[in-house]
C-alpha cells in the first residue's frame, strides 16, 4: 500500500528519491500522479526501451516525450535509465543520439554509469553530454562500478572497487548540477548492506557529502 510504504519512509527518515516504472504506468496518468504525490517523489524513469530499429526508436522519442509532457503538468519529471543497447549500431546511428536528438525538454536521463561502461562508451563523456542539453536534462545518476575477473569476466562492483574513472564521473556529475547519486546494485558477492556501505564510505573518500 503506498500510503504505508511512505509511513515506512518517514519513520526510517528515507526519502524516495526516484522511482522505475513501466511504459503502461506510465500511461496511467491519474493513477502514477497519485503514487508519485502520495511519496511526495518528483522524479520517476522508464527502466529502458528495446528495438534493432532505427524507426522505432524514433517513434518512441516522439511518444515518451508526449507521455513525459503530460506528467510533467502534474509536477512528476519523467527520465530515461540506458543500459548498454542504447550504444549499439543501428544502419548508420544510436539508439542513445536518437534519443538526446529526438526527446523534448520534458525527457530527462538517467544515466547509469556501469552500462554505459558496457557498452564501451565513457560515462562521464555522457554525463556531459546529457548535461549540454540543458538544465534539469540529469537530476540524477545511477552509480555502480565494474570488475574484471582473471579470466575476463566482467561484473557489477561497489562504487570505488572496481575501475571506472570516479574524479571524472564526480567532476561531470557536480559540473552538470546532478541533484542525486543513487547507488544501484543489480547483482554482486557481498550482503546488500555491507555491498552500501562500501559504496557510500568510497564516495564520501571521494568527497562525495
């Protein structure tokens, strides 16, 4: 029950930051509204969009935008979490430059740092990116590193324990005015809240309050 889940909050001191909902939530506009005000959560993200077609991406930049466009009337910011297909090669373009070309201002993204590193591409390059779209286009970033095992084996990792390029990231995540840095683990070796503090103690090492 969302009124419950926000009584937790606020008995823990939590705050919800942000939320992922699917494209049908989202299309729910009176109903996500609600959630979203009953949270007291500004900002929610579509957790990605799939298609080998050029065309397709372009037609969801234009409905995404509409969509982000109605919830943004009733004060709910609407993102773009990337994962790593985002970068892959269409005919002659992206995924990822359809959509920074083709969404509206109503569009922002949340870019994910480990995914962008799968995908080959430089997350912090990307941060910029986003952030030259102009303002509020990156409130938010979702963080974890990645790990290569001696047999090449690639695995998510807690920010700082593995071998992305933090003072970029940091540096291009303060230049663009990202208001939340959310620690993200999908998978991993240790206990969820141990895998936390590990990433909250490295970023504070980083100068991170």
């Amino acid at each position: 029950d969302t009124a419950e889940l926000k009584k937790i909050l606020d008995g823990e001191g939590l705050i919800c930051a942000s939320t992922h909902m699917s494209l049908e939530e989202l299309n729910d506009t009176d109903k996500c509204l609600s959630y979203h005000q009953t949270l007291d959560c500004h900002y929610t993200a579509l957790g990605g969009f799939h298609s080998t077609r050029a065309e397709d991406w372009s037609q969801f930049a234009k409905d995404f935008t509409d969509v982000a466009r109605k919830l943004a009337d009733g004060g709910l910011h609407v993102g773009y979490h990337n994962h790593s297909h985002e970068w892959a090669l269409l005919d002659t373009n992206r995924p990822i430059n359809i959509l920074t070309e083709q969404c509206g201002p109503e569009v922002y993204f949340e870019i994910d740092t480990y995914w962008v590193a799968h995908a080959g591409a430089d997350p912090s390059a990307w941060i910029n990116v986003i952030a030259a779209l102009g303002p509020g286009r990156i409130p938010s970033v979702h963080l974890k590193d990645i790990q290569i095992s001696a047999d090449r084996q690639q695995k998510m990792s807690e920010v700082g324990a593995g071998n992305l390029n933090w003072p970029a990231i940091l540096a291009a995540c303060r230049n663009a005015s990202v208001q939340w840095y959310l620690v993200e683990r999908d998978a991993g070796d240790l206990d969820p809240f141990e895998s936390l503090k590990i990433s909250l103690e490295n970023l504070r090492a980083m100068g991170l309050e």
